[in-house]
C-alpha cells in the first residue's frame, strides 16, 4: 500500500499524480507547483513532501534543469 507523507490522505497521492499528469509529468518551474497545488487542493508543503517521496521511491527522477518527472503510475515510461 501506497503510505502517504505526514499531513497527507491516499487521495491526496492520487490527486498530485494526477495533476503533475496534466504538466507533461514534470514539475520544472514554481509555476508547475502551483497548478498541481490548485488542482490537486495541496499545500506547497504537502507537494514538496509528495515529491520528496515519489523520488525516495524511485517513483521520479530529477532532471538536469532542477526539476522533476513522475516515472509512475500513468506516467511510467
């Protein structure tokens, strides 16, 4: 089972994936982060925590301009 962030549900993973889908599947820029933010009904703190996971699961990777893309779920390659 997919075990949220602290201060997170299972609903809110699933809104943050599907709301980084929309961008592409990356988060490159503080714009990105505000609309997974407004469409996903989170917190910066509970996307960063959000994203903090995906990439300590092996579920995102970094990219070489600073950003980030989802590598799971609807997203996986």
């Amino acid at each position: 089972m997919d075990l949220p962030p602290d201060g997170t549900t299972v609903e809110d993973l699933a809104a943050y994936d599907a709301a980084v889908g929309t961008l592409g599947c990356q988060l490159v820029s503080e714009a990105d982060y505000g609309v997974v933010e407004f469409q996903a009904g989170l917190t910066r703190a509970q996307a960063i925590a959000i994203t903090e996971q995906r990439l300590a699961r092996d579920e995102a990777v970094r990219l070489a301009d600073g950003g980030v893309r989802l590598t799971s779920g609807s997203c996986a390659a």
